[in-house]
C-alpha cells in the first residue's frame, strides 16, 4: 500500500484537473489536463503510484476535452443549430467527468489505484 505523502500527491492529481478546468474557463477550460500533466512530470520517476494516477487522471482529461471540441466544431459546423443537442451532452458529459474525478480523487487517498471507465489510454 503506498504511503500518505503517495496517496495524497496521487488525490491531487485527480484534483488538479478540476483547478486546471476552472483557471482556463475564461478561455474555455481547455486546462482540464494541465494539472494531471505537470503533476505526472513531476513524480513519474519518484512515486509510482503518482505517476500511475497521474496518468489515468491525465489520459481521462484528454479524452473529456476531445470530446468537448469535437461537440463544439459539431455545433459550428451545422451553423449553431447543433448547439440545441450539444449542450444538454456538454452538460452530461461534464457532470458525469466531475463524479469520475471526485470519485478516483476518494479511491486515490484511500490508496486504490482507480481507473476511469471511459479513458481513452493515450499516455502509456
């Protein structure tokens, strides 16, 4: 089982996506994998089971903002009409990315490695 300072840093990896969402929400919360990133960085080679959540937690960032972009070019490619069906998904999509995050972000602190249920692995 990995230590306190391990689980912790490991919480805060989940957690960070949500600070990064939230700091780049003026320019359209693009950061949600930023936190994930810099934190995977920095403990990759010290904390194994950092850098293990840091990069479920990362690669489940990605996957949540490519689908945002990919509704937002949807909504402008049918000239704002899809807006009408890509926003109650943005909606869902978000809501159910912030229980993921909460959830691993408990799992993590307890010292369960969590893995995100719909996580495109793109960072091995």
């Amino acid at each position: 089982m990995p230590g306190q300072e391990e689980r912790q840093w490991a919480m805060f990896a989940h957690l960070s996506a949500l600070l990064g969402g939230l700091l780049t929400s003026v320019i359209g919360g693009w950061g949600f994998f930023l936190g994930p990133l810099v934190i995977w960085l920095m403990k990759k080679d010290t904390m194994p089971f950092v850098a293990d959540q840091a990069k479920e937690a990362l690669n489940f960032n990605i996957t949540v903002s490519a689908i945002f972009l990919l509704l937002l070019i949807l909504s402008f490619l049918t000239l704002g009409i899809g807006f009408l069906i890509t926003v109650p998904i943005m909606l869902v999509v978000g809501l159910g990315a912030l229980v993921l995050v909460i959830m691993a972000a408990i799992k993590a602190n307890e010292g369960v490695a969590y893995r995100y249920p719909f996580a495109i692995r793109l960072v091995k």
